[in-house]
C-alpha cells in the first residue's frame, strides 16, 4: 500500500509540474535561510561551551555609573584576584588574570607585531581548556622567560621545523623560549590569542601592584558549591576595603560584577578590549527573522497544497467507489505533503552547502555545516513532520468527507470558509514580507545619515598611526617633528584617543561648584589637536606655544561640559578645574570647542576636557591634497628611522565608521538579503493562487470576452481580488514595523526620521511586485482564445 501511495504521489507531483516546482522551491528557500540563521545563532551561544570548567568560572567587570548610564569594563589592576582569592577563600578555588598586548616577536631576520599577544598567570592553560599538541599544559608557563604558541603561529615562525625549545626574541631584549602548542582557538572563544607569555614578566612592574592601574582581565573560579550572588553581595564591603581612596578621587562608586564565561561574549564592546564579543539584540533579531521566513514558507506550502487538493475530486470520488475508506485517503494527502517536504528540506540541504562560503564572507565567520549537523537532525524531520501533516491534513479531512457522487460531478468547493483560510494565510505572509522590507529600509536609511552625518571635525585624508611599542613610543616627539617639516603634512597631533577610539572617564572639581566632583571625558593632547581635527572654536583661543604655560596651566572643554556647568561658552572661559582622578594642578579654561562626535553616534554627546599631557597613544597626521601614496611613503619612512624593526601600520580616519558600526552593517546585509527572500517567497505563492484562481474561471473568462469585455477589463477583474488580502497585509504591517523600528532608533543617540515614504514606499514595491505576479498570470488567461475557453472541460 506504502508502495501504491508513493507512486501516486510521484505521478501527481510529476502531473502539475508547475504547482510543485512553486512549492517546493518556496519552501527550499525558506528552510535554507532558516537553517543559515540557525546556524549563526547556534553559533552565538556556543562561545566558551567548550571549557572543562567553564560553569564555575565567571569574568570580574568594574561597573560604574557615567552621567546616568550604567558601564561596565573589563579592565581591573593586577592587586584584585590575589585579594579576591585572599578575602574570600571558601568561596573563591582559583583567580586568573591576562594582560592583552602586542610586541615585536623575532626570529633571526623574521619579525612580526604580534597583536595577539597575552600575558598570563602561570596556570592559564588548566584554567581554561585549549588543547595542548606539544608540551605539558600544567608547566608550560612556569619559566619565566617560556611562551606557548598556536599552531599556525608556530608554521609562521619555524615551519615545519620542531618549534619546541626554539628562543624567540620579544621587543628586541627579552628571550622566550617555547614550552607549548597549542591548537588554533576555536572561532567560539572570547579569548583570542596567538602566542601566551607569563605574566610575570611584568610583576616587576612599579605600577603593576597599584589598584588603580587598571589594565589586566580577571576571572575567577567559584568552588562547586557556591552561587555567585553569594560572592557578590559581599564585594561592596570589599571595594571600600581596598579602593575608597581611589573612589573618593574619581568621584564614582565602583562595583565588582561577575559574569558567567558563557556570557562574557554578550558583554559590551570597548574599544581597547580585545577579546570577541556579540550583541544578544541582533541574534534575536535573526532568529525572529528565521522563524518569520519558515512562516511565511510553510504558509506558501500549506495554502499551495490546499488548494491543489480541489483539483483531484474526481480522484477522490473514484478511490472512495472502489472502496477507499476515509483514513486511507486522508493517509494519502498527508503522505504526499509528507515527500514534498522532504523533497524542500533535501534540497535546502544543497543549497545551504552551496551558499556556506559567501555567508561565512558577510558575516566575517567560519561557520561550517559539521556544527548544526545533530541540531538538522531533529530540525528536518520535525519540519518535514509538521509541514506535511498540516499541509495535508486540512484537505485531507475535507475532501475524504465527501460524497462520490459529488467528487465525481466535480462539484467539489472548499466554500467560503476555505476561501477565507487561504487569504488569511495570504494576509499573514504578506505582512510579515512588508515588515522586514520596512524594517530594512529603515537600518539602510539609518545607516547611510551616520555616514553622512556632519561629525563635526575633518575626517578626510587623515591618517592615524598607533604609537603603540616602545621605540616609536619613546621617539614620538621627534617623529612628530620631522613630519611637521615635510610638505605633505598639513598637520599632526599626538593624542590619547582619535574620535571613534578610547576616552577615559575622570572626575574634576570645578571654580565655583563646591566639592562635587563633575565627570568629563578626556583627551590628552599637544597643541595642534585642535588644528588636526579641524575643530571650530566658539569662545576664547587654542593652545599656543606663545603662550608656554598653556602646558600645565590650561585647558579646552566643548559645549556640553560648559552647559553642564551652568555656563554659556563665554562665561566658562577662565574658570579653573582640576582632575582629581590624578590630582593634577588647576587649570584655567582658556577655550571652548564646538561639540564634535568624538565617540559612536549610538552615545550621546559627552562633556569633555582636552588637556596637554605626556601620555599619548596615537599619532593623527592630516595630509596635503595630492598624492596620498607618496605621503604614506613619507609617513613609513620616518617611522622606520625611529622603529625600524617594528612593521609600519596605519588606518584612516574615515575606516572609523566601518569599524563602529560593523555588526550594523553586518545586519543590514543579512535582512536587506533575507527580506528580499521573504517576498519572494511571498510571490511564488500568489502567483500560485493566480494560476488557481484563472483555471478555475477560464470559462467565464471566455464568455466575459464573447460578450465584449477588454482585456484589461479581465486583468483587473482576476486582479483585484487577490490584491485585497496584500492591501490588508500592507495596513497591518505598517504599525507594526513602525513601532519596532521606532524603538531599535532609541539605541542611537542620532537618528534618522521615521519617513513617511519609507512606509508608503515599502507598501508601493510589494503592491507592485504582487501586482505583476498576479498580472503576467491574468493576462496570458486575458488573452487565451475564448473558443478554446469555452471547449475546456
């Protein structure tokens, strides 16, 4: 019987090749996207599942209040995990702490700035589980002087020469030599790392003990039976034991938070923290999405499959004269459904395969298809499962319920009720279809306004050089004065934080507002920062070397600092202020700069001080119109004979915005792909509804022409019907996204209007689609010969 079954299905399958081909395809691709996202999100919410230890460890971040907004950083000084371990011995089994650098790392002539570099206490590598190769994990990092290395890191160095026992050479004085290594870290850890040096290297450090130093990752090990709330209730006490000093200079109150490993990756980026993180929001918006295109997909499949089902009645009379019983017809319909499925979801399978490596381009990952093979084992066969039994479950209990008689006359309806199921799914499918395309729109229009936006400083033909080792580090002022001299520099500056980098948070007490400590930002800089940047001033004078005592007795704040305070820009002039986070000397407020976004278009504006001061981190170099290629020549030149064995590396100012906003535009990409499947899907669909509607009116049809009507009277009669349910769908989706939208713009300080035309625009394209899919079907039935029309039986 199993057998009989197959081979009516086959043969009706291979009967209406077009009705199958639509099925099928629309949900191919719907499985296929959904299985991409799936994967992403699988992904997501595997990072550092793979520790031995990992539900007992929990990474300690400094949370804060700034200006109203709760922070959270991950940087701590190397004092806290010894006290932690020390105060808290019953509850804490072990403490870990990494420094994140990047050195110069030599073999012979062969030299690399490694920026995946870390430091680590000694038992870094029985803390967590990274798959040793070579070496004893539980040693390799006892000497002093030893470094582990990645595999890959290692085949750079030393090729395929025995790398252990070999002697690197780090920063040109000290030796390593290699103990360990390592398998290449899975793309799912939160730590990356290439090569992995003890920390004690650094103990020798002045500043390495001082609590507020702060620039190590810490994590702690709980012991089995301890819950986390249990430690952090008690680390208020803690923090007043240890650092109320400190607390008392910065002018906050700082707190310890312990995050659980599994969700170190979901926390917030900073800007100098090197490890990989995500945002939970966007994996829940593509899961959304998944889950909305299956929807949409199975819509098409069961709506489709519904009204293929009319079509066999006298099928259905005929098994039920030879004795078909009802649950044998039933069995039937669902069986047929049951291997359209299958057929989708094997499909799906090579599509997915197919598609992988320009997914794993725009997502910039490395998914592979061996990671969601057990989860597609339960997914399939449960899409397949459910899809079946509702896509023929419904025809199947109306149609076995019929008389032979009326099956046989052909007089078989699914009726109003009918009638109304299918618009409704229609309804559904289409709103969702407009929603993403809305929601797409709106991240695209989003998106291109922060690129256009006026930022208030010049970003063009400005290069940033990273004073990031040593050499370049101690030689910055002479570098600084030789580019000064060349005619291809406009300007240079030496700064903490070019815009779009790191601004630290410090207290100041201010003239005039008693002891309440005011917290700005700040940037430490020479005096052509202003210059650089090309920043306005709107009240007093820049830094001036006319003007000597401008480097310790003045400084610049922007317009929310002086509105902060109560002032217009002129008042604020002359004030003094002091940074008590490091009980600096006063200073008089000698200028005021319009607000420039000197962080992401997502914060708000901040209050902030420029300051000269000796530490500097970048060096920003605007350049003469011309040729930029000579000038970076220029720039690498005198770089080499200040660092000569340190690689030359740069960016440009305006690359800012790809990297801020890069998990934005990574959204953009994947919804403005999908919500174009979306409608396509959407379309297979209707027109499978049009090719329904017009063979079952093609006699009236013909008699509509004998009688004089117009082709155009007939395209519009077969059309509007079908477009009422995508006109419903467009008036539901409209608020809906409208509200959506509205609320993810909040994440961004600066935002873009909600356009109106965005919406009507959205609603004109899916009309206009679903119009053209619905009119190639109404005009060809238009235009059929009305003899041959009426013959049709």
């Amino acid at each position: 019987m199993i057998k009989n079954y197959l081979k009516i299905a086959w043969r009706n399958l291979m009967k209406s090749k077009v009705f199958s081909f639509i099925n099928i395809a629309g949900l191919a691709i719907g499985i296929t996207v959904c299985m991409m996202i799936f994967l992403f999100v699988i992904n997501e919410f595997s990072f550092d599942k793979f520790h031995t230890n990992g539900e007992n460890i929990y990474r300690v971040f400094r949370g804060f209040d700034d200006n109203g907004s709760k922070r959270a950083v991950s940087f701590l000084s190397g004092p806290y995990a010894p006290a932690l371990k020390n105060d808290f011995p019953d509850m804490v089994k072990r403490v870990m702490r990494i420094e994140p650098s990047n050195n110069l790392i030599a073999l012979g002539n062969k030299s690399f700035n490694e920026k995946n570099l870390i430091f680590a206490d000694t038992g870094f590598f029985s803390f967590f589980t990274f798959p040793f190769l070579k070496g004893n994990p539980a040693t390799a990092l006892n000497d002093p002087n030893s470094v582990v290395l990645t595999e890959t890191t290692a085949k750079k160095y030393f090729g395929n020469e025995e790398p252990m026992g070999k002697v690197l050479k780090m920063d040109e004085s000290t030796l390593l030599t290699v103990t360990g290594i390592v398998k290449d870290i899975p793309f799912n850890s939160h730590l990356k790392f290439d090569l992995v040096a003890p920390l004690s290297l650094h103990f020798r450090f002045d500043n390495f003990n001082k609590w507020p130093a702060n620039r190590l990752y810490t994590y702690v090990m709980l012991n089995d039976h301890i819950n986390k709330n249990q430690l952090e209730k008690q680390l208020p006490d803690f923090m007043d034991k240890y650092m109320s000093t400190t607390m008392a200079k910065a002018g906050k109150r700082y707190e310890l938070n312990l995050i659980p490993l599994y969700e170190s990756y979901f926390t917030p980026p900073n800007p100098i923290d090197t490890t990989r993180t995500g945002d939970k929001t966007v994996v829940y918006i593509f899961l959304s999405v998944a889950v909305l295109i299956l929807l949409i997909a199975c819509i098409n499949f069961i709506n489709l499959s519904t009204i293929r089902s009319v079509e066999r009645g006298k099928e259905v009379g005929l098994r039920k004269v030879m004795g078909a019983l009802r649950n044998h017809l039933a069995w039937q319909f669902i069986g047929e459904s049951i291997l359209l499925t299958a057929i989708s979801c094997v499909i799906s399978i090579g599509l997915l395969l197919l598609l992988l490596p320009a997914y794993n381009r725009v997502l910039d990952n490395t998914l592979s298809f061996s990671s969601i093979l057990k989860p597609l084992c339960l997914f399939l066969p449960l899409v397949t499962l459910v899809v079946g039994f509702l896509a023929g479950g419904y025809p199947a209990a109306i149609l076995s319920g019929f008389s032979p008689i009326q099956a046989l006359r052909g007089k078989l309806r699914l009726g109003n009720s009918g009638a109304f199921f299918r618009k409704t799914l229609v309804v559904v499918q289409f709103s969702i279809s407009v929603l993403l395309i809305i929601c797409t729109l709106i991240i695209i229009s989003q998106m291109t306004y922060l690129k256009n936006k006026d930022l208030g400083y010049n970003e063009e033909q400005t290069v940033i050089v990273p004073l990031d080792n040593r050499a370049i580090y101690d030689g910055k002022d002479l570098f600084k004065q030789e580019l000064q001299s060349r005619k291809e520099v406009k300007a240079i500056s030496l700064m903490t934080g070019e815009p779009g980098g790191y601004f630290d948070g410090m207290a100041f007490s201010v003239e005039g507002k008693g002891d309440e400590p005011w917290k700005f930002k700040t940037e430490f800089a020479d005096f052509e920062f202003v210059k650089t940047l090309g920043l306005k001033m709107v009240a007093g004078r820049d830094f001036s070397p006319q003007f000597p005592t401008d480097t310790t007795d003045a400084a610049l704040i922007n317009q929310t600092a002086a509105a902060e305070l109560g002032y217009t820009p002129d008042q604020a002039l002359g004030k003094w202020i002091q940074n008590t986070s490091r009980d600096s000397t006063r200073r008089r407020i000698i200028g005021v700069v319009q607000d420039f976004n000197f962080l992401s278009l997502k914060e708000k504006m901040y209050p902030l001080v420029i300051a000269p001061n000796p530490g500097r981190r970048v060096a920003l170099i605007r350049l003469q119109a011309g040729n930029i290629e000579a000038s970076i020549t220029t720039i690498k030149e005198a770089y080499k004979r200040i660092a000569p064995a340190y690689p030359f590396e740069y960016s440009f100012l305006d690359q800012k915005f790809d990297i801020m906003y890069k998990a934005d535009l990574k959204e953009q990409t994947i919804l403005s792909l999908f919500s174009g499947l979306a409608i396509v899907i959407a379309c297979l669909g209707l027109f499978g509804l049009a090719s329904f509607t017009t063979a079952k009116r093609i006699k009236e049809i013909g008699i509509r022409k004998v009688l004089g009507s117009s082709v155009q009277n007939i395209v519009l009669l077969l059309s509007k019907d079908l477009l009422k349910p995508v006109l419903l769908a467009t008036l539901i989706a409209i608020p809906v996204s409208y509200y959506i939208m509205y609320n993810w713009l909040q994440n961004f300080a600066y935002h873009t209007p909600l356009h109106w035309w965005i919406f009507v625009g959205s609603a004109g394209i899916t009309i206009g689609i679903a119009l053209l899919t619905i009119g190639i079907k109404a005009l060809r039935a238009a235009l059929l010969n009305p003899a041959k029309s009426l013959r049709i039986e």
